[in-house]
C-alpha cells in the first residue's frame, strides 16, 4: 500500500513511526513531513492546506491511502478534493469536520444526538468557561472561576475570531478518547490524559499541550465502552443523519463529573500529544485499521492494547506558547533513543546539516513501561539526555496519576 500522510508536527511523526511498522506498507509518503519523519518517509514541500498540490501529489505517486494529520486542512475540505477525485482518505469531510470548525455547531449536534455536554449560559459569570467558537490551536479556552478570571478571560476573548461560546464550569478529571471511525462504528484507542497548561500544578496560558499519557488509570474498559456507546456513536449517528458521515478519528474531550461524564468538545483528528502517548500501546495494525475506516467499513477490523503505560514529555522554547524559537542547536536525541524512548520531532528544522529548533513545541519524549510511574521515570531520563538551550519542559507530566497508581 503506498500511503501518503499529510502534517508536520508531532502527532504526524508518531503516526508515521506507527504506519512505517506495518506489513501492508510498501511506499511511505509526507507532506510536508518533518526532520523526524524524513527518516521513515519520503518528504514532499507541499503545504499540508493546499488542496490542489496534495491532490497532484497524490496522484503522481499514486497513492493508495491519504492519511491527514492536522485539523486546519479538515475543516477547510482538503480530504473533499481528495475523495472526490477518487482517492481514499483518512480523514472527515469539511461539513463534518465543522465538530471542531465549530464549538456551536457541536453544540447542536450533542443537543440532536442526546449527548451528555456542558449546559450554555446566556451571558458571561464566574465560574465558566469562554470558547472560541472556531479554531484556535488548542488556546481558546479560557477557565473562569472568579470575577478577576473572567475579566482578564473577556480580553482574551476578543482576540478569538468569530462567536465566544458561554458554558457552565464543570469540575472533575479529564480524558482523551481517540476513536476510528468509519462513518457509522469506532474503535476506541487507549485512553489519554493531556496537559494543557503551560506551567507545572496546572498553571499558565493553554497550550497545544506540553505532554499526556495512557492509559488512564481511573477509566476501565467497561467505562471505556460506556463512552463510546454514550458519546461517540450517538455522534457519528447523528452526523451521517445530517448527510455528513464522519470517516476519521473522532476526538472527544470529556470530564469526568459526579454526575457522570461530559463532553467538553469533540476534535476531527488525533490529539497531540495524545497520540504520541497513545500509538506506542497499539496492539495490530494501524495502517489496516485507517484503510478499513476510510473505505466505509470496520467490521472484521480489531485494534488490541499492550499491556503497559506510556508518557510524553513536550520540550518546549521557553518563550512557548506567546513566542517560538528558531535555529538553535538540538542536541543529545541519539542518546535519548539509545535509552529507549522514542522522539517525536514537533518543531525542528535542518540547517547546515544540524538539527535544530523551529517552532514553540519542538519534541515529545515518549517512553513506556510495566506501569505510569516506570514509563514516567524512563520519560524524563531520556528527555534529561537532550540539550537546546533555553527550551523549558512541565515537572509533572503523569505525576498525580503514577503516585495514585
């Protein structure tokens, strides 16, 4: 099968490393790609939202599958061009990816599908939560517990684009659970645990996120399955009543309160870092598995889970998340993978033949092991044997989780 994947961030690189093991595969492709998956893929500088290129490159190769990686191509119809020339996808229609494109319309689709979610208030009132309404790269969310809050929130609300979304604050543990779909099933993955804050103890601006982990010790399979049978396939029936079915990985955000879960939001697309926490428990073939979903039907098509936990650790530019850094030296990544993690390549860039930094999240460090607080210990070892000066990481990734563990 030749394959082409498009994105150049993490997630895209953990999906490559996992696409690069299966059997099936014969010709790997990117687009853009990254220093990171230039090592398992052949890399073409073709913007990952220019529709027409990736439609002339994906037919130049020949490609049997289009795996797209970031939310932004989704929701502006990338995977539309490509479908309607014929070629199979991974990935939602622009009218079904609007259940991230737009935090109001997945409002409307929860409300049709019966899908327990975060009540709307009618005007802004601490305590609650301001989301922007489009997308906003995992930064348009502002918690608001308190009058000070919710001013300061007010402010950065206006910097969003478009409509503010008004919701109640819920309280309770959060988890990711990533599923593949197919337009009517799902096969859930393990489920995640990111961090969005930029500072240890939950603290600072949201980020795109500066690491995750999974499984999650307080959700079992059998609420695993409650989930997916409460939230996820209530969704997609909703979304292929519309018209609209939903071929991809559908994302949902939920919290766990003392009334029972919530979704706070629903993604079209991998999480990252979720996914680089996530893959490394894959038990099968992912690339099978993606090919099942985007020709329709997953029925025969199982994903099995490794017995072990796995934690990513973001290395960051120590301006992140209001500036990035470019062109400095990244070192140390040989003896960080000599201790066994794997390095996902984020932000990074060759020049002059070295690696080095190009953006605000520059590499996830992931690891795994028998339990959270070994894959947690491994994690940080390994992140300890990379050196860019000035880049900053959170302390407490998996912390909480491998203390209760």
């Amino acid at each position: 099968m030749r394959v082409l994947l498009v994105g150049s961030g993490g997630r895209e690189h953990a999906l490559a490393w996992r696409l690069a093991a299966s059997k099936e595969l014969d010709e790997l492709h990117a687009a853009p790609g990254n220093p990171g998956i230039a090592s398992l893929a052949t890399c073409h500088p073709v913007a990952a939202g220019d529709g027409d290129g990736l439609l002339g490159l994906a037919r130049s190769l020949e490609v049997d599958l289009v795996v797209v990686g970031p939310e932004a191509p989704l929701v502006h119809g990338v995977a539309d061009a490509l479908r309607h020339a014929g070629i199979p996808v991974f990935g939602p229609s622009a009218a079904a990816a609007r259940i991230e494109g737009s935090k109001l319309f997945a409002k409307a689709v929860m409300a049709a599908a019966d899908v327990p979610t975060a009540a709307v208030l009618p005007e802004p009132r601490a305590p609650c939560v301001l989301k922007a309404d489009g997308l906003a790269a995992g930064k348009g969310v502002v918690v608001c517990r308190t009058d000070a809050e919710l001013a300061a929130g007010l402010e950065v609300a206006r910097g969003f684009d478009g409509s503010v979304l008004v919701e109640e604050l819920l309280e309770g543990p959060e988890v990711s659970v990533l599923a593949v779909c197919d337009g009517r099933d799902a096969l859930a993955l393990a489920p995640a645990r990111d961090f969005k804050r930029a500072y240890d103890g939950d603290t600072g601006p949201n980020t795109g996120g500066m690491g995750s982990f999974a499984p999650v010790p307080d959700v079992d399979d059998v609420l695993l399955d409650a989930l997916l049978e409460r939230c996820v396939r209530p969704t997609l029936a909703e979304l292929a009543r519309r018209g609209t079915p939903f071929l991809g990985t559908l994302f949902a955000g939920l919290i766990l309160t003392a009334d029972g879960p919530r979704v706070l939001e629903f993604n079209c697309r991998f999480g990252d870092p979720e996914t680089q926490s996530v893959l490394p428990l894959v038990d099968g073939d992912l690339l099978v598995a993606l090919a099942a979903a985007a020709g329709g039907s997953l029925a025969g098509t199982t994903l099995g889970r490794l017995p072990a936990s796995a934690v990513t650790v973001v290395l960051a530019a120590g301006g992140y998340p209001e500036r990035s850094d470019v062109g400095t030296p990244i070192e140390g990544l040989e003896d960080a993978q000599g201790d066994g993690a794997l390095v996902f390549h984020a932000g990074t860039a060759r020049k002059d033949g070295r690696l080095v930094t190009n953006g605000g999240r520059l590499l996830g460090v992931t690891a795994t092991g028998a339990d959270l607080d070994e894959a947690r210990t491994r994690a940080y070892a390994a992140a300890d044997r990379i050196r860019i000066a000035g880049a900053r990481r959170r302390e407490d990734i998996a912390l909480e989780a491998a203390a209760r563990r």
